[in-house]
C-alpha cells in the first residue's frame, strides 16, 4: 500500500516535469527567443572553443586546467635572489663605467692602468685603507636601505640625503644636550634621537603621497633643500653653534657615552677609525631582509610595489603602506646620520654628508634593492670614495673621475631598469590586442 503511494507520487511529479517544459518550448517558439538554427551556430561556435561545454541548448563553463610547469610569473613569496639570479648587467655596467673612465684618462694624458692601480691600492692596499673603505662604506649600505625600501613598494625616495641629515642633527643635539648622562641610557637616547629623526620626516612624503597623490620625487627632492637650510641656520650663530666653534660651523660635542667605540686596537692597525657602526649596518641588513622576505608586512610592501590596485583587492590598503614604506626608508638613512656623528665626527657641522644620500640611488640600483647586493655595491663604491683621493695624490689623476664612473654605472643600470619597464608593457599590451 505504501509503495503504491510512492508510486503514484512519482507519476505525478513527472508529469508536472513534462508540462513545464512543454509550456517552455511553446514560450520559446512564439517569443523573440532565437530560431533553432540560431541556437544551432552558437552550439557550433561553442564546440569550437576549447574552454566550453556543450549540454543540450545551454553553455556551461568549464575550469579552465592548472598549469602542472613552473610558473612563470614571480611571487611576491619567493625569497630574494634577484641580484645573484642575474648579476650580468652590473658587473657589466661597472666594466663599462671603467672603460669609459679609462678613456678620460687617456685624453688627459696620463696612463689609466697606473690610475687605476692607485686607486685599488687606496682601497684595499693595506689594512689601514681597508678600514678607511669599510668606514665609507657604512652610511652607504644604510642609506641604499633607505631607497631599497621605497623602491620595493613602488616609490622613488631621493630624500635620503636630508632623511641623514635630520637624522645626524637629532642625534647629535640629544647627544650634546644629555652629554653628562652615562652611555646605557644615552646612548639608546641618540639612537632613538637619529631614527625617528628620519623616519618622521620621511613619513610626510609618505603621508602626502597616500592621502594627497603628491608625487614622492617632488617632495623628498624639496624636502632635502629644507634641510641644508635648516642646517645652515641651525649651525651658523644659531641655536646648535659650539661658542667655541672655529672655522667650519660646528655644533657642541656630544657626550662621552654616545661616542661609538673603536673596535680595532692600534697595536694592530696604527690610527685606524673603525667603529662598531659597521655592527649596526649588518644589523640593519639582516632587518631589511626579515622585514621584507619574512613578516607579512614585507610581503604587503612588496605586494603594493608589484601591483597597487591588486593589493588594495586583495585587502591591503596601499596608502597606509607608503606611509609605513617611507617611515621605514627614512629610520634607515636617520641610523646612517646618527652613526656618522656617533662614530666618525662626534659633533655636527655643516655640509658633512659627502652626498651619501645620493650615491645611495646608484647604490640600491646596482644592488637590485636586494640586501647582498647593497652591501657589495655599497663597498665598491666607499672604495672608489677612498681610492679616489689616493689616486689624485699618486697618479696625478682628478678624483672627480670617481664622479665619472659612478655616474655611467647610474646611466647604464637606469637604462636597463627603462628597457625592463617597457617590455614589461609591452607584454601586457599583447593580450589586449590579441583579443581586441
């Protein structure tokens, strides 16, 4: 009996089933609907297409296969091996720049391989030349940081230079104001003085790039000609000139406690300078590393950097990391300030950066922003920072040729990186037109 009912239930709904359908084919044939033979050449074109699936009169999508190859866009999740991936075109633009610099050499009469002998022996010709390399070395690994980090999340940072500058003048106003404090608390004081110093003042081209779409080369460009002046102002009979300043204008000593102490006797490198600042910049390396290869906040950068608008609809806001990404830039040239007054001048004066800031561009262009090829284009170009004035006393050479070298090692890698951006877009067009 309970059987029978089920039975009939299922007759029922069956012929419901059949009077819909039947009631929809009426529908479709007196309608505005397509004729048949219209619904036969879509059926065909969708045949044709390997990516569709023909079921009765409808198209249903099928998912498209997952490529079983290596994949040949780069993830945002790799570790960084950029620079030791493809090392061709900066040892090729440094062989270049030589060959260049060979030829000016040549024009002004002297002998370029003698040039440039001196010039290596500057660097690295006893261990007295190679701690005055390493001690040129150091503002520029940190200052390469500095651009390094802005680099990698899409942004232009040529405010290295004041981001030091402001980071030196903190330091060393805490560090002659508190100069009677003993070094555990002074000198955590100076180091906090140099890297929020830059940090703060990084973040407001970070700020007025994320909140005003102010563009961050103008801004830091204009922040660093703030800065000289500031300084002039600050040194020249003003609020941090020594009363006993002679000569350059200078500001008060700082105290004993945040000197940073010599780490190589005398008895084994007679006057030499070294300090243990070279501590703090493989620090900041291994940081610079860790933050951006290992911390989500590294992989949120970088991912702004590789492509704004997918971060932002992937749920990362990319204002708020260019604040964070300059913030970060500027504590990075604001440690390389505070070392330099900490470690090498012990005071402020005015116009003591050589240019760090600037030669740091070069500097993270040549390394591929990555921390391995910083810190080696960093002591290749403190040692044509130390050579260079060698080679002038030695061989009779300008140490402006230095200069020279520097800036066709520039040109060429910029070159390089304008060639990338434009096949890059290039490719992206290809899909466009193909579909188009």
């Amino acid at each position: 009996m309970q059987g029978g009912r089920q039975l009939l239930q299922r007759n029922k709904r069956r012929d419901r089933i059949r009077q819909a359908r039947s009631g929809r084919s009426r529908r479709r044939k007196g309608g505005r609907g397509q004729s048949t033979r219209g619904h036969q050449e879509r059926g065909d074109q969708a045949q044709d297409r390997p990516d569709r699936q023909v079921t009765g009169s409808s198209l249903a999508s099928e998912p498209q296969a997952t490529p079983t190859g290596p994949a040949t866009a780069p993830s945002v999740r790799q570790p960084t091996a950029q620079w030791a991936r493809g090392p061709a075109v900066p040892v090729a633009s440094v062989v270049f720049a030589l060959a260049i610099g060979a030829i000016f050499v040549l024009l002004s009469g002297h002998d370029p391989i003698a040039a440039y002998i001196d010039l290596f022996r500057g660097a690295f010709g006893s261990p007295y030349d190679i701690t005055e390399t390493l001690i040129q070395t150091i503002p520029l690994v940190l200052a390469g940081l500095a651009v390094a980090v802005a680099f990698r999340t899409g942004l232009f940072n040529i405010g290295a230079e004041s981001q030091l500058l402001i980071g030196a003048v903190a330091a060393g106003a805490v560090g002659a104001r508190f100069a009677d404090l003993p070094g555990f608390v002074l000198f955590p004081m100076v180091l906090a003085a140099g890297i929020g110093a830059g940090a703060a003042w990084a973040a407001i081209a970070g700020y007025l790039k994320a909140a005003r779409g102010v563009n961050e080369v103008i801004t830091t460009i204009m922040q660093n000609y703030i800065v000289v002046f500031v300084m002039h102002w600050l040194l020249q009979n003003g609020p941090m000139t020594a009363p006993n300043a002679l000569g350059t204008p200078a500001s008060a000593p700082i105290g004993a406690g945040a000197v940073l102490p010599i780490i190589i006797p005398n008895e084994l490198v007679p006057l030499t300078r070294l300090h243990a600042g070279i501590f703090l910049a493989i620090a900041a390396v291994v940081v610079f590393w860790f933050l951006l290869w290992r911390t989500p906040l590294g992989y949120e950068l970088r991912a702004v950097g590789l492509g704004a608008r997918a971060a932002a609809q992937a749920g990362i806001d990319p204002r708020t990391r260019t604040v964070i990404a300059m913030a970060i830039a500027g504590g990075f040239a604001g440690l390389a300030g505070m070392i330099q007054v900490t470690g090498v001048f012990h005071r402020v004066f005015d116009g003591f950066s050589s240019g760090y800031g600037f030669d740091a561009i070069a500097v993270a262009l040549l390394g591929k922003n990555s921390p391995i090829g910083i810190a080696l284009a960093a002591l290749l170009f403190g040692a044509f920072a130390r050579g260079g004035s060698i080679m002038q006393a030695n061989a009779g050479v300008s140490a402006q040729l230095v200069s020279v070298i520097e800036a066709v090692v520039l040109f060429v890698i910029a070159a390089e990186l304008i060639v990338r951006v434009l096949t890059a877009r290039r490719r992206e067009r290809k899909p466009l037109e193909a579909i188009a």
